[in-house]
C-alpha cells in the first residue's frame, strides 16, 4: 500500500502523507495564528505536532487521517468538551480559528487532510510499572469517560471504522493478511474467532453509545509524578458509536503489557469501573472476548501499517507491546478470564461440576499429605528439599491411599527468590496407591491412551489420570465400575472441560477462575476432602482491627498473612515466598532447629524466674561480659529493648542523683515513660520533640547530608559537648547522654567520626555516665565490629542490647560496671520474671553458639560489604538512590529527590517498599523522612539473596514503582 493513497479498502484507515515541521508550524500559524516551533509526535493514523510558543503554553497540532470527515472532528471537539465538563478530568479542547470554527482543511501531498489545534495537556503517559492504585483510576475513570459520553448524540460520532469493535471480524478479515508468519496469522485468526463465538449469544444485550474509542495507557495522561494517577485524557480519533463496555474492554488491554500487572492484577480496573458504572451481565460476559479480539486487531493493524509504512518507528515499537497484549488475553481460556471478571464485579463463579460418579479407586480413608505451606511435613527447611514430596507420599501407612489434595498450595513447589507469583495450587490430587490397586471408571464413556495414562470423555468433561498403565483396550467404551488402569507410580487425577487445555499448578490468583473449567475430582477418592481455603488475610485483619490496639501497627495497608519463615525468608497463608530483608528480631535467621531444639528440651526440664538457681543464667551472662571491653563487667537480663534502655536511664539516674538527659534527635529509644521521653523520632511520634518533659535536652541529628553542619559533619560533636557544658553552667547538669552507636532508626547512618568520644568525655565530664543503645545496630550485625560503639572507638559506661540476642524471643540485656551496678541496689532491688529465665538463657546461650559456630559476624561482614558496593553501583545509574549508609546487614539506601538539596523523596520511598513486595521482597522505610530503606535481614543472609535484593530494586528503580 502506497504511503499517499488517501483510503484503504473496507474498514481500514490509511497511512497519511508525511508532514515535515515546517509545514505543520506554518498550518498553525496561518490556521490560528499561533507561532511557535513544530515538533512531531507519534501516531498510526494521524500527524500530530507540539506547537512549542515562547509567549505561551504548548499546543497539540493535530492533522487527521485524510479519512477522517469534519463532522467526525467537531464530534470529537465535543466530546472533549463532554469529557472536561463531566468526566471531572482534563481533556484537549479544540482552539476555534480566527475566522470561527475548529477545522482547518490542508492540501498535502495532493491529499486534503483536516487539521485542528488542541490545548496540549501536559504531563506523563501511563509507562512502565503501574500500580494497584494506577490501575484502579485508570479503570474508574474509563467508567467516568463512558458516563460523560453517553450524552453525546452528534452524527459525526456514528462511523465505521476498523477500531469499533462491533466490527473486528470483518477488520481482521482485511488485516491479517499483512501478517507475514502463517503460524501467528492462524493464533490470531482462532483466537479471534472463539472470541467472536463467544460474544454472539449476548451482542443484543449489550448497550451501544458513543465512546472514545482508545482509553488506553498511551492516551491518559498524570500531572502528579508522585501518586502517578492519571488526570487527563488525550486523543479522542477513535471516537465513535460502540458497545459501551468496549471501551473497558480497550483500557483493560492496554494494560497486560506492563510490568505488574497480570490477568489478576488488570481486574483492579474492572472492579473500579464497576463501582462507577456497573456492568450488566450481558457486559460481563462480553467483556474478554473483546480484549481477546482487541489484542488481535492491534497486532493485525501494527502489522498492515508497517507493510505500508516499514519506517514507522511508533508502529514497530508498539508491536512488541501489541504482542504481549495479545499473548497475554489468550494465556488463558475465555471461560477463566470471564471468571476473574465476574469475581472483579463482586460474583463468585460457578465452578465446573463433577458428573455423578462412582470411586476412581477403592479406599475408605485416604492419607491426607499435607503439602500446605504450615504443614509440619514441611518443618526445618525440608520445603526446598526435592525428595521431600517422595518422602511424604512415602510415609502413608502400609496399604493406605495416600492423597495431596485438590487446591491446595504447595510450598514445595515454590522457589525462594522468584519474584513472580508462584504457581503451586492444585488442580487435581494426586495419588500413592497400593500395589496392584486398580483404577476405575468412574462413569461411562470413551478411554483414550496417553503417554502415561489415559483420558475418560464423557458428559461433557475429561478425566485425565497419569501415572498408569491402561487394562481397557484403546478407544474402548467403559461403564461406571469397570476396571480401566493400574497406577504405574504416582496417579494424577484431573477433570477438565472438554475443549479446554489446563494447567496442573495455578497461581493462587487465578486458582478459583479455574475452578470454571476445572473440577474437583476429590468425590472420586472416598473419604478425601480438599484443601481448606487459605487463611482470608482481608477478614483476619478486620478481626485483629476488632480487638488489637490500633496504635500496634503493621507492616502494609493490606498485608500478607505470615505463617511460616526458614533463614532469610518468609512464607504466606497462600504459598508466596519473600525475602525478608527487614528482621533484625530474628538474627541467626526463622526457624533455626538447633535453637528450637534447645528451648523444646528445656521447656521440658525447668522454666521459671531468675531468683531460683540454675547454669543457664550464669553461663549466659558470663558470655555476655566477655562479648564487651573492660571495664563493663556486670550483666542485667531484661525482657526488650525499651526495659533495656529503660534500666539504663534508671541506673544513670542512681549513680548521679540527677534526671536530666541528653539525647539525639531523629532516634527511638522505646516505648516505656522513660524510653519515649528520650525518643526523639517524628516519624514514630510527630510531636516528639515539643512532647518532651523538661528533664530531656536535645542535640541535633549528626547527618553527614542534611542539617546545619552537613558540610562539616563533625561540628556536631562540639556543639554536643557545648550544649552539655551549657546545661552545667545552667545548673541543670545531665545525669546521662543516651544515643544509638549508629542511627539504627535512620537507616544504619554512621555518627562523623569521633563523635562518641567528644560527647562521652564531656558528659562525665559533669558527672554523668553514657550510654549505648546498641538493641538494633549491635550485636554483630555491622559485621566489622561486635559493637557499633567499637566504631566509634569509644567505650560507654553502660550497654543496652536486645533483638538480636534472642531470635525474636523476649529477650534483653543491660552491661555495665560492677560499681555503677552496686550504686543503683543501695535505691532498692531490680527483678525481672522472664528475663534470665532458664529458657531465655538457653535461647541467649544457643544465639550466641549459632552464631559462632555458623559464623554469622564474618557473614555479616562479607555479604553485607558486597551488597553496600552493588547499591552503592545501582545508585550511579539511579539518581533517587543517593547513598547507602551503614555497615555489614545494617544498611540504609537513601532516596532523595534532588542530590543538591537532599530533599526526601518520602512517598517514592514508600511506594518502592509496596513495589519490592510485588516482587518477593519485604522491605520498609525507616528515619524521621520515611526516605531510607532499613537493610537489616537476618544475619544468615546469603549471597544469593543479597544478589535478589539488587536484582528487585535495579527492577523497581528501572521501571518505576
């Protein structure tokens, strides 16, 4: 086809003449008079400019298809108008010429085309990832579209042309052709000709308006390039009379080409859309099927307009999304993907039922294997081993059926690191059976071979078993009863649709639209249930809401149900691995036997309060003195952090008399009285520096970026020691200086050096005492030093610890000297019930023993000095991660809008947080900012995970979040 022929056949437009820059700047100016500078912008169908003006706003030079009639523009014009006014969004209304009206007819290439000039709405398309909360607006405002649209009645909306989709079979009759590959031609022909078999029962039902025609990614656009949502809708040339739900149709396809959102994922926009304009049934029935043909127009049109045009750079670049369009609406059957739309609209679907059958096999109580993500089968890790599933089948007792269950998510098909949703529920069960067991018809019908098994067809549906040798000849007619196989190994049971094609193994977001084509063959094995539904994470929330103090927040607005961990990784309700990069509680990682060995024998032998006398608590803190340097020689076992800290202060206050303190902003201490007057947080409370009593005195932030010494950060410790000096002078001399060796709750942020030093010696200067808050930062974790005070190259008088020293058991521990320890009993007695209690010494003891047999602190100072190098590397590539702070598994990424001004990129943070657990990824903010990542994962962490950690944030950084 010739570039300048000015109609195509039938429905399909043709490729415009080419306009170069000068003509379009001078159609603008001699058309409206505007002078500006002509630059063009992509198009299949049409030319389109940027009219850039030095004396104003940017204007969209839009010149039409030579196909594209007057009355067709001013509909179009009016629509926008529509649109502006109802839709509540902004829309590219047409400038009226000098002379009156919107349309300018221009002669180009001997071809007269039409030419308009649109307010240009400025701002970004949808591109790259999109968020739950992108795709939910996108879908809202399709509906808002269709709502404003439908009161527009002009004659120059009724048109035909080859993006209606009432007309996409006689479309692609004239596209495909121009699809060169005969094997993509046919996949779009059938795929296309299913759909249009499936729409035809409901096409009478289905209401007609006018519609834009092209609500798509590329033609809504976001002014706000922090929630990202789109707020404009741009290019109505596709606007025209159609089924009012082919406009959803049309945005929902435009979406399954992007990172994030898959076939579950893209139902956010259906849901939204129904909330605004509810689909009737017919329309929910239609709906896929024109996504499905929709996906074949575009690819079939790509194709017709690069045979026409092979320089068309826009239209080659669009095919490889067009494709994925495609390919993803067909990855499933019709009658799956119409189930997710009638979930999205609030109606389960009706699951596929089971004709009337006898057993498949005779048993009266089949051996459940529990597969299921909290199966104890699963227990110590055996979830990864790959003989565990042979080992659980093996395990029945003699002469029982053993059964895994139908929809049950098994873990041990889940791989750790994978950021993609696994596919491990069960569309079928599975069977062990006894020697010589047959297998049975379960109703009449025809039995096919296999391979490995063999097919019953019958009313409708096809038993599909594996796994066996057939007795019943081939091709043979059986009755319910007849014995047809002998299993050959392990039996797989499945009973499909007849036409349809199904996986064994779905994710957990597709399993229940399965359900439309998949049976539950669980009635044909007497006795077997099938797996109970997974653990509602929606309704446990609301329960815990119910009864759970709201201020004890969680991680997430909507979050996973956690029901297992092993090492670095944590496993949900529904079978998702993530990687856990954020627990410090749990340091020598989830669920290590050999510590949950030890509690388990002394919880049988003796657990009760530290005034009795046992080894554990002797042997512990003799361990704990020898982990700190002289003269720290005196151990208190606590039951947290915040009774840690807690007893510092209190200990402080003994040996000077006074309660004055001096603290640092931007920290948490804990949530005791006197562990809160300390924290000087905002982000955890935002009153917390006008909230503090009179007794606590405070010191700027030491960061090395931000603050009134960020071009000489150590500055900070002499205004320190002065403010000290001050508050003595004052006669208000402090009792204690309490702070985090490093910022734990800023991201693992080193203090300039020098700084414990200069403000230790000034506060015992005025006889006070120091103290170390170490509960997140120490401990090992920093991997070059034990303590972050060893960092510091200082010594305190006092040491609070806790967190890691019990691997998420209550579990503390204040250090210091005998003589600072001997003035606080001369005020009366300290006792705690659990802390030091034989099990929490055995746990304290057996930390201490994993992590030096296991050697946790050189890993922590290996993996974690790799990983600080590759985010330090991702952040020359990645503006918005402007450094990395901390050391071994305790680090920080940054994120900053503007490396100049420092200034936090707050929400980007939290939104590359809910992005990384898309992606299998725990993570979450931290700092007064919210705008760094606390890096602090399990001290087992690996080499590995450190490398899936990068991989995720390169992914998120990349294509956005």
């Amino acid at each position: 086809m010739s570039s300048s022929t000015p109609q195509a056949p039938g429905l399909v437009q043709a490729t415009p003449p080419a306009v170069d820059d000068e003509t379009a700047a001078g159609i603008a100016l001699d058309g409206w008079g505007v002078a500006g500078r002509a630059r063009p912008l992509g198009s299949n169908q049409d030319r389109n400019f940027l009219i850039e003006r030095e004396d104003g706003p940017a204007l969209l030079l839009k010149i039409a298809n030579p196909s594209t009639t007057v009355p067709e523009l001013e509909a179009q014009s009016a629509a926008a108008d529509l649109i502006a006014a109802r839709a509540g969004t902004r829309a590219p209304r047409a400038h009226r010429r000098p002379g009156g009206g919107t349309t300018l007819a221009v002669p180009i290439s001997g071809v007269v085309m039409h030419a308009r000039l649109l307010d240009f709405l400025p701002g970004e398309t949808l591109s790259g990832y999109l968020s739950p909360a992108v795709v939910s607006a996108l879908g809202a405002l399709a509906a808002r579209v269709a709502q404003a649209l439908s009161a527009l009645a002009l004659p120059g909306a009724d048109r035909a042309h080859q993006w209606d989709l009432r007309r996409a079979p006689d479309v692609l009759a004239e596209l495909l052709p121009a699809v060169p590959d005969d094997a993509a031609r046919r996949r779009l022909a059938d795929a296309a000709g299913a759909a249009a078999r499936a729409l035809a029962p409901v096409v009478g039902d289905l209401p007609v308006q006018a519609i834009h025609g092209d609500l798509t990614d590329d033609n809504v656009v976001r002014s706000d390039p922090l929630t990202r949502l789109p707020d404009g809708v741009i290019d109505l040339g596709d606007l025209g009379r159609s089924w009012a739900v082919a406009e959803l149709a049309i945005t929902v396809s435009s979406l399954l080409h992007h990172d994030g959102v898959d076939l579950a994922a893209a139902m956010r926009a259906v849901t939204a859309y129904h909330r605004e304009r509810p689909l009737s049934d017919a329309e929910q029935t239609a709906l896929w099927p024109l996504v499905v043909q929709r996906g074949a127009v575009l690819v079939a049109s790509a194709h017709q307009v690069l045979s026409g045009d092979p320089g068309n750079g826009y239209a080659a670049e669009n095919l490889a999304h067009e494709r994925a369009i495609f390919d993803r609406a067909v990855s499933v059957p019709l009658e799956v993907a119409t189930a997710l739309v009638r979930a999205a609209t609030g109606h389960a679907p009706a699951p596929l039922a089971l004709p009337a059958a006898r057993p498949l096999i005779d048993t009266d109580a089949p051996h459940v294997v529990d597969l299921s993500p909290a199966s104890a089968l699963l227990d110590d890790g055996r979830w990864l081993r790959a003989e565990t599933e042979d080992a659980a089948f093996a395990a029945a007792p003699q002469g029982a059926v053993a059964a895994a269950r139908f929809g049950e998510s098994r873990l041990t098909r889940a791989v750790p690191l994978d950021p993609e949703p696994p596919r491990i529920v069960s569309l079928g069960v599975e069977l062990a059976t006894p020697s010589g067991a047959p297998l049975l018809a379960p109703w009449a019908g025809t039995v096919a071979p296999t391979p490995s098994g063999f097919v019953l067809t019958a009313h409708g549906v096809r038993l599909i078993v594996d796994g066996c040798r057939l007795i019943e000849p081939a091709g043979s007619a059986v009755v319910a009863g007849d014995r047809v196989a002998e299993p050959a190994g392990r039996v797989w049971v499945q009973v499909v649709r007849e036409g349809v094609d199904a996986p064994r193994f779905a994710p957990r977001s597709l399993a229940a639209a399965w359900t439309a084509v998949v049976a539950d063959p669980s009635p044909l094995v007497p006795g077997l249930e099938p797996a109970p539904a997974p653990l509602d994470a929606a309704r446990l929330l609301e329960r815990r809401d119910a009864v759970f103090a709201e201020v004890q927040e969680h991680y997430y607005d909507a979050p996973p149900v956690m029901v297992r961990g092993w090492r670095e990784l944590l496993v949900d309700a529904e079978g998702r691995v993530y990687l856990d990069t954020l627990n410090n509680v749990t340091a020598v990682g989830h669920s290590h036997p050999r510590l949950a060995d030890a509690v388990d024998r002394q919880w049988r032998l003796l657990n009760t309060n530290s005034r009795f006398h046992y080894p554990a608590v002797v042997e512990f803190s003799e361990r704990l003195a020898e982990l700190v340097p002289d003269p720290l020689d005196t151990v208190f076992l606590v039951n947290s952090g915040s009774e840690a800290v807690d007893l510092s202060l209190r200990l402080a206050r003994g040996w000077s008399g006074r309660p004055d303190v001096v603290a640092v902003e931007e920290a948490y201490h804990g949530w005791t009285y006197l562990t809160d007057a300390v924290s000087t947080s905002t982000a955890d409370n935002p009153a917390a520096l006008e909230t503090r009593p009179a007794w606590v005195h405070t010191v700027p932030s030491p960061h090395p970026f931000r603050g009134p010494h960020a071009d000489a950060p150590e500055r900070y410790a002499a205004d320190a020691a002065d403010e000290i000096a001050r508050l003595a002078a004052a006669g208000s001399p402090v009792g204690a200086f309490v702070a985090e060796t490093a910022f734990g709750n800023g991201g693992g942020m080193f203090l300039p050096d020098g700084y414990l030093a200069r403000v230790y010696d000034a506060v015992r200067t005025h006889g006070g005492l120091a103290i170390a808050d170490e509960v997140q930062v120490g401990y090992g974790r920093l991997g070059e030093w034990f303590w972050g005070f060893q960092q510091q190259d200082a010594v305190p008088d006092i040491v609070a610890v806790a967190k890691s020293m019990g691997n998420g058991h209550p579990l503390g521990a204040v250090i210091t000297t005998r003589e600072v320890a001997a003035r606080y009993r001369t005020g009366g007695y300290f006792f705690s019930s659990a802390g030091g209690s034989p099990v929490s010494s055995v746990v304290g003891l057996t930390v201490l023993d994993i992590m030096r047999d296991e050697d946790l602190v050189g890993n922590a100072r290996r993996v974690g000095g790799a990983l600080r190098e590759r985010l330090l590397a991702l952040g020359d590539r990645h503006p918005i991660l402007a450094a990395v702070h901390g050391a071994g598994l305790y680090l920080g990424p940054e994120f900053v809008r503007d490396r100049e001004t420092w200034e936090p990129a707050t929400a980007e943070t939290a939104a590359i947080c809910r992005r990384l657990r898309d992606l299998g990824v725990i993570a979450q903010p931290t700092g007064d900012h919210q705008n760094i990542l606390k890096i602090k994962p399990p001290l087992c962490f690996g080499e590995d995970s450190a490398d899936a950690l990068v991989a995720a944030l390169d992914r998120v950084l990349t294509e956005g979040w």
